[in-house]
C-alpha cells in the first residue's frame, strides 16, 4: 500500500518548512480577493471580523492539521485512517477532491498574471483595461496560460519536497514580501493615495452585523490560510519530531494576513491616486484585473515596471500556492496507488489541468468554483478536522505539545476544538450552504452558456 519501502521526504530545514507553508499559504487570495473582500464588506470593520477570524478560528485549526500531519506522517486519505480508522478515509478523500477543484480553477486565474506580467515586459497597457481583462480570461489564449502555468507548478512538484518545493520558497517567498513592501511603500508616495486608504479602511459596523458578513470572513479566513483540505497537513507530514508547532502556527498566520493587509495598502491607493475609484465598486472576480492594469496605464514609465513587479509578486504568490494543493493530491496518490512521485505529479496534474479549462473559456464556471470551495468544502473540511482532533485523534495534546515551550494553553486548544469550533462552524455554514448550492446549481444549469 504506502511507501514504506522509501523513507518519507523531510524538509532539509525549519525555515524551508515556514517559507513553504507561508507560501502556500500567501496567493491570490490575499492579493486579489481579500482587499475588494473588505472594502466591499465594511472596510475596517469587516478587518476586524477577519482578524477575529484568523487567529481565533483559523489558528487552532492550523495546529490541528499540524499536530495530524506530523503525528501520522502521512498524507491527508492515509492520516486520517490512521488515528480515525476507515470511517475517516472518505473525509481525506474529499480532501482530495476540493484539492482538485481549488487547483484546476486556481491554475487559470494564475495564466491570467503570467499574461499580464508578459504585457508589462512587451511594453505596458495601453487600450482599455475591460476590454483587455475580456480577451484574457477566455478563449483558447486562457487555456495555453494556464496549462503554461500548470506545466511549471508540475515540474517544481515533481522535483520532491526538498529540491522542488523547498528551494522554491526559500528563493521566492522573500522577493514576494519585497515586492510587497515595495509597491505599498510607492503607492503611499502618490499623491491621492489618501482617497485609496480612506475607501480601503472605512469603517462600517453595520456592514458587519449579517451572518453573510461572517460567512465571508470565516471562508476567506481558511481559504487564505490554505486550511480545511489537508494542504497544512501535508506539509507538517514532512517535518520531524521537534518542530514547535504551535509558534510554526502562529509565524504562518500573522505572516499570511500581514501580506493580506499590505496587499490592500498596496492596492488601493494605486488606484485611488490615478482616479479610477469608480472601478472597484463592483465586486466582481476581474475588479483587480481590471483597475490596477487600467491604473499602470495612466502612470506614464513608471506603469510598466511597477505592473510587472506586481503580476510577479501574483505569480509567485499563486505557485507558492499551486504547488501546496497539487501536493495534497500527488501525495495522497503515492501513498494510496504506490504511484512515483513523477508518475503521481504528472498524471494528477493534467487531470486537473483538463478540469480547469471549463473554467478558462468560461469566467462564471470560475466563480462557481471558488464559491462552492470557499463557502461549502473547506468550512465543511475545517469542520471535520475540528472534530477529529477534538475528540477522535487519541493522542492529539501530546503530540501538540512536542517541540512546544509552554504546555498550559493546550487543553483549551482541544475543548475549543471539541466545543467552540464546531458551533461556531455550523453556524458559519448556515449561510455557507446556500451559497455555494447556488453556485452548484448555476455550475450545472448555466455552465455551458
Ligand atoms: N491560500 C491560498 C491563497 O490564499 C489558496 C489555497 C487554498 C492554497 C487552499 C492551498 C490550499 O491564495
């Protein structure tokens, strides 16, 4: 069945496992949904409820997918089985599955930076911004920049843990927080930049009162720190005994948001400087992809530097990201089919690949799907993994408190998850549900159209 007969990979080091998980963790979630998320939801206020969200939520959930992965040193079908026994297989078995859906809709949205990034090298954005965001993201084109962008994302996942996973995020995670830093630090020397801070950190309380407000902030929480589908998990399976887990919890989610938040102070007031306000009203998939290259436009020489160094800090924000999900399913495949690694990277991947193109000639195919896994599979997935280690792991505060320095915080981390996580997750879903069955119901109905 597994692998035993090889060792199982290892990080080569603590830092390559943290820039890793960071990196999986940063993507296109925190730069192009999470700042018109909060400046459609209420600004400052919907801030707060995300920060609530990440850190009483999400954090304690990370731990456990931590203290599973490192415990059972196994992919998520397998780990799962191991503390749970057969029952729980189906569960990493839907892992599995949001995996493939994330990824196949993910691959195509990061075919559109890598064109974009190719425009602001062949010269900028002249012409109209809609126009161009239209041509992009659909057709035949869509589907040769995605299946480039996958082809990458395959090759780095075929190279192993350390050589391929690893030395990508050691090279890449800290040119990613450059740029970052860079853009943000530029966009506040512009003048009007006000107006851009001023939109993004509004504050709202009323906006936030609605269990559709929380819904939101709860899945882009998981969604952006990539748990609730076995990503987390199966990177902590390649680390050893004495990683502090709780602290590695914490690194990644304050990293995670704080790319989040600079995002929007990198955003904003880019677009706000050049005029272009009215274009981020609508909250739809494109608004980035249509206002920012619109704003690079209008910035004279400066545009096309300063938009290549932005699509770039997306591309390496989605492969950090890509690599992380096509390795939930590589592993999980060479741990249940005995498949190589090669063999398991490749044939998954153009699996997902074909899956995706649906979505690459279609934008609402696209938006069905990240709707159905951000609203239903990964809080569902979160849920799931709430319970597991609240009161189905047997081991779960030992293994926890390996490697950790103070012991005392532990068994309210596991009557959180057996008590307070649950709740608070049924809750989240009661509008989760709906949401993403309409998306199901429009993926079915008018997915062809
Ligand atoms: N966290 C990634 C992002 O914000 C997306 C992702 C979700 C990656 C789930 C892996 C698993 O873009």
């Amino acid at each position: 069945m597994s692998s035993s007969s090889q060792p199982r990979e290892q990080w080569a080091s603590r830092l390559g496992f943290t820039l890793a998980a960071i990196g999986s963790a940063v993507g296109l979630g925190n730069m192009w949904r999470f700042p018109y998320l909060t400046a459609e939801n209420g600004g400052a206020a919907f801030l707060i409820l995300y920060i609530l969200m990440v850190f009483v939520l999400g954090l304690p959930i990370m731990l456990a997918e931590f203290v599973i992965g490192r415990g059972a040193k196994k992919s998520p079908i397998q780990a799962l089985e191991h503390y749970g026994g057969r029952a729980w297989k189906p569960v990493g078995i839907a892992f599995v599955v949001t995996g493939f859906v994330i990824l196949s809709y993910y691959g195509v949205i990061a075919g559109w930076t890598l064109r974009y990034a190719g425009r602001a090298v062949l010269g900028g954005f002249p012409g109209s911004a809609a126009e161009r965001f239209q041509e992009y993201s659909g057709g035949g084109d869509a589907v040769v920049f995605q299946v480039l962008f996958m082809a990458i994302t395959i090759g780095i996942v075929m190279g192993g843990i350390k050589k391929g996973i690893e030395r990508t995020a050691l090279i890449l995670m800290p040119l990613l927080f450059l740029i970052v830093v860079g853009i943000a630090i530029y966009a506040a020397t512009l003048n009007g930049a006000g107006g851009g801070y001023r939109f993004y950190l509004h504050t709202d309380f009323r906006d936030i009162l609605s269990l559709g407000v929380l819904t939101q902030a709860a899945g882009q929480a998981f969604y952006s720190l990539s748990l609730g589908m076995g990503a987390m998990l199966t990177f902590a399976s390649y680390l050893s005994g004495d990683a502090n887990l709780p602290r590695q919890s914490l690194i990644i989610s304050v990293s995670d948001f704080a790319v989040a938040f600079v995002a929007g102070l990198m955003v904003f007031p880019l677009i706000f400087a050049l005029g272009l306000s009215g274009e981020v009203g609508e909250s739809t998939i494109g608004a980035l992809f249509i206002s920012l290259p619109q704003a690079f436009s209008q910035m004279g020489s400066a545009g096309p530097p300063i938009g290549l160094l932005f699509f770039v800090a997306l591309i390496v924000g989605a492969l950090t990201s890509a690599i992380s999900l096509l390795e939930v399913v590589t592993a999980s495949t060479m741990d249940s089919l005995g498949w190589s690694r090669h063999k398991a990277a490749l044939g998954t991947g153009v699996v997902i690949t074909a899956l995706g193109i649906p979505a690459a000639l279609n934008l609402d195919v696209l938006g069905a799907m990240d709707a159905l896994t951000n609203n239903l599979l990964i809080l569902v997935g979160a849920l799931a993994l709430a319970v597991f280690v609240g009161w189905i792991m047997p081991d779960a505060t030992r293994e926890a408190r390996k490697g950790a320095e103070s012991t005392r915080w532990f068994p309210v981390w596991r009557n959180f998850l057996r008590f307070v996580a649950p709740a608070l997750l049924v809750l989240i879903l009661i509008r989760g549900v709906p949401a993403a069955l309409d998306a199901l119901r429009a993926l079915l109905g008018g997915g062809g159209g």
